[in-house]
C-alpha cells in the first residue's frame, strides 16, 4: 500500500531515489492507496487516470476508527460526473459535492453515496427545475447550500415556496427572492391553519424576501378579500404582478363577475383601471346596501361619466349593474339624479341609476 501521494511518485517513476525505497513503475502491477480524504481530494484527478489504481481506503486522521468526516470526500460536480473509475475502488466512502447544477442534479443523485450537495446556478434554471429542490428537500441526502449566480429572485408558485422555504431559509447565507404566482388570495391573510389541502396560508404581502405575486382565483374568491388584493397593489412595485381569474373545478378561465361595495370601488380606482391587470374580462358590479350606495353617489356617478353630458368615460371599466342587499332607502337630492341645471347636476345620474337592479321605489328625493 502506498499514500496517495507515494502512489503518484510510483505512477511518474518519480520515487525518491534511494536504495531502500525506489520503486520501479514496471515493478509494480497494482496500487493500493491508504491517505486521509485530504490527500485523496487534492490529487483525485491525478489518481483518477492511473490504470494501476486497484484500491482506496479512507484512514482515520486519529488511532480511532475513521469517522463520517473521515470518510467523506469533498468534491466538486465536475470530478464526480468524471470520476465513477475511481469512486468506484474507494473502500467505503460519503460524497460531499459542491458546484451541482441543476441540470446534472438528477445524475448526480444517482450517483453512490451521496451526503451533502451544494447547488451552485442561474435563477432562470433553479426556477424552472424547482420540484427537484423539493424532491431534494424531502430526500436523505443533505442540501448544504444553495447558491444563485444572479441577482434575480426566483420564479416559483406559492406552493414551491412554501415546500421549501424552511430549509432554503436556514442556508448559509440564504437571502434569496422570490416571484410568486398561483397565489391564493386567503394567502393575503393572516394565518396558519391549512384548508382543503391547499398549503397553510402566509401572508405573503408581509414577506420581505418576496418581490412580487400573481393572483390565480376565482371571480368570488378574488371579490371576496379585494380589501387584500387592493392593499396588494403597488403601481411603483409591481408587487401584484397579476391577477388570474380561473374556474379550478372547470379547469378553465373564469369570467364570474367581480362584485364590490361602493367604498371598495371608490377606494381601489387604480387597479381597477390598470389595464394590465384587469382587461375587462370579468364585469364589475356593485353589490352593496342602500347607504354606501347612497355615500358613494356621487362619486359614483363623476368616475364613470363626464360631467359635460353625462356620457360613459373612456378608459374606466364600466360597472355591469348595481344590486341592493337591503329595502333601504337610498336618499339623493335632484342633482344628484340628474334632474334640473346648473353646474351641480349630475349628467350622468340617470345612467347611473339604470344601472341598479330590482329598483322598487328606492330612491327617495330629498331637497339637500
């Protein structure tokens, strides 16, 4: 047996020249090398090409049995990928592999005795292969880092994240960004009790490492926590990157309507005018009781129709109809609805209250 680097000495015919211990390279038909994992590391290429290696074992670096850290060999992606040969006459071994990318991740694994593994790539790869992190996540085999080599945050859903967000978390260093989409609007609330197997809810808006979210819900869903989904949007951010109304059980888009109180359209007018967000796909109505609808009146009526002649106001999705939750009244005074001239009247009014659904002597005039 020889140390790794006698066996090198022996393989170039450079063994120090005395009488008692040269070694002529003919002489010798196989080598068996017993060095520390040190030694083993730092010459594993020149080992690896030896056709005379027949064997390595791992020694202890004390008179003790050899430990895990003794028997593992830290070594890059590359030198495994090219070094099965001689892995493969190492005695008993643990592999610690820096460097992996994800696209070889999956041989890599493959490989025998695989204990730690360091990722080192792009976003845009880690993005697009990250059920291999999770699958990596809930494996035997230890993810020891995880390093991004740009500064872009990571594209995953909701769901990936929160799968693997525990243990990238607790990385070296770990600081790494997120794009989200497939973000439920329940997880805009505040939470942590899982429902209907969908991932225990987070409040992803009070998350530093995430950037931005896209919405997938339904038209309900989304209608029922706008308050959130307003609270979300950023014009200067782009926090709220998106917004998908989708039928989960018709696997398709939904078009359902998006029904708001009158406060609600009056306090979120700029999503509802951001095109990019909202196309108009999904109608927008009211749906709301007699007195907001009344202590939005106005307001109503001026973002929807210009003053002058009470004409619909382009660039504003319109409303689809109004619907009353009570038999309230709903008391306006003349100008309100539109009734009379002068510069107070409301030209658009009478547009306006076309628009309220089942109304049954519900509007009540008053003078002021």
């Amino acid at each position: 047996s020889a140390t790794a680097s006698e066996a090198i000495a022996i393989n170039t015919d450079a063994f120090p020249d005395s009488a008692s211990s040269k070694i002529k390279k003919e002489n010798v038909s196989l080598i068996n090398v017993v060095d520390g994992n040190d030694a083993i590391e730092t010459n594993f290429n020149t080992l690896n090409a030896m056709t005379k290696l027949d064997s390595i074992v791992l020694k202890s670096s004390t008179a003790n049995l050899a430990t895990i850290a003794d028997q593992t060999l830290t070594l890059t992606e590359e030198k495994v990928l090219a070094g099965s040969s001689i892995l493969s006459k190492v005695k008993s071994y643990f592999l610690d592999i820096s460097g992996v990318q994800m696209a070889n991740l999956t041989n890599i694994l493959s490989k025998p005795n695989v204990k730690d593994i360091s990722i080192s790539d792009t976003t845009a790869a880690i993005s697009t292969d990250f059920d291999k992190i999770i699958d990596l996540v809930g494996s035997q085999v230890n993810l020891k880092d995880m390093e991004v080599s740009d500064a872009a945050p990571l594209d995953v859903t909701y769901d990936q994240w929160y799968a693997a967000k525990t243990k990238l978390n607790a990385l070296p260093g770990a600081d790494f960004e997120y794009n989200l989409s497939n973000v439920l609007t329940m997880h805009l609330l505040d939470g942590n009790t899982a429902l209907n197997n969908i991932a225990p809810l987070q409040n992803v808006e009070a998350i530093d490492a995430i950037v931005s979210i896209k919405i997938k819900d339904t038209a309900f869903n989304i209608s029922e926590n706008w308050d959130k989904v307003n609270s979300a949007y950023d014009p200067v951010t782009d926090f709220l990157a998106g917004i998908d109304f989708y039928n989960f059980k018709l696997n398709q888009p939904d078009t359902g309507t998006i029904q708001l109180t009158a406060t609600q359209i009056m306090a979120s007018t700029a999503l509802l005018d951001d095109a990019a967000l909202l196309n108009g796909n999904n109608p927008i109505a009211i749906k709301t009781s007699s007195a907001d609808l009344q202590a939005k009146w106005s307001d109503l009526v001026n973002r929807y129709y210009n003053a002058a002649d009470g004409s619909e106001k382009t660039g504003v999705l319109q409303l689809a109809s109004i619907s009353l939750t009570d038999t309230d009244k709903v008391y306006l005074t003349e100008a309100q609805q539109g009734i009379g001239s002068g510069a107070s009247v409301l030209k658009g009014a009478p547009a306006l209250i076309n628009k309220i659904q089942s109304l049954t002597n519900q509007i009540e005039t008053i003078s002021s």
